[in-house]
C-alpha cells in the first residue's frame, strides 16, 4: 500500500499511487508549525480495506513526521509518498528558466585583478 501526501492548493509533483480508482482521506496532516496542510490519497481498494486502520498507522506516522521536518525547509516538498518502509519526496517542478542572477555576483577571475 502507497499513500501519497499532497500539499493543499498544490498540484501533485508525481504520479499518484498506482490505483485504478484513487481515495482522498477526510483527515489531512497539519504541520504543527505552521498552517501548512497536506491531503492524503491512496488507492481506493486499499483505502476501504477493513485493515487499513491498522495497515496505514505506520504510514501516516513517517508522513507526519516528513511533514514537520518539511517545516525548516520551508515546505518546498509538496508531495510526499511512503510505502510504510521508506518516505520518497517529489519536489515540485521547477518554474521556468529564468537568467541566474548568481552569475553578475561571480568575482572576476583573480589572474585578472593581479595584472
Ligand atoms: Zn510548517
């Protein structure tokens, strides 16, 4: 079994878990920081299992927790995904290129301010 937990107000950064038919959970994850929130969803064969109260205890445990980790980095992962043994963290695709300002920053080479 695959949970995914998605950001609210953002869009999915990966694939959902593979399902024929997917399942939002009522309860989402809050960050306990902050009022960032993130919507559950799985396969819904999974979701209406009679174990899943006992199948996705550990699962949702290690997606709290990537979700409060995610606080110090701001929340950038909008989309994590666990199968109960490893978290996976999609991150959002990037905006478009835009020219990097780091460059004007560079100093010039120092062979150059020696002669
Ligand atoms: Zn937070």
């Amino acid at each position: 079994m695959i949970i995914a937990a998605i950001r609210s107000g953002t869009d999915p950064a990966a694939p959902l878990p593979p399902a024929a038919f997917h399942r939002w959970l009522e309860d989402p994850i809050y960050c306990p920081k902050c009022e960032a929130t993130y919507i559950l969803v799985l396969g819904y064969d999974d979701a209406i299992s009679r174990h899943f109260a006992n199948d996705s205890r550990r699962h949702l445990q290690m997606l709290r927790k990537a979700v409060m980790l995610g606080h110090s980095t701001d929340h950038r992962i909008s989309h994590f995904e666990t199968n109960g043994v490893v978290v996976t963290s999609h991150a959002t695709p990037k905006p478009p290129p835009t020219p990097n300002p780091a460059a004007t920053l560079t100093a010039p080479p120092l062979t150059n301010r020696i002669q």
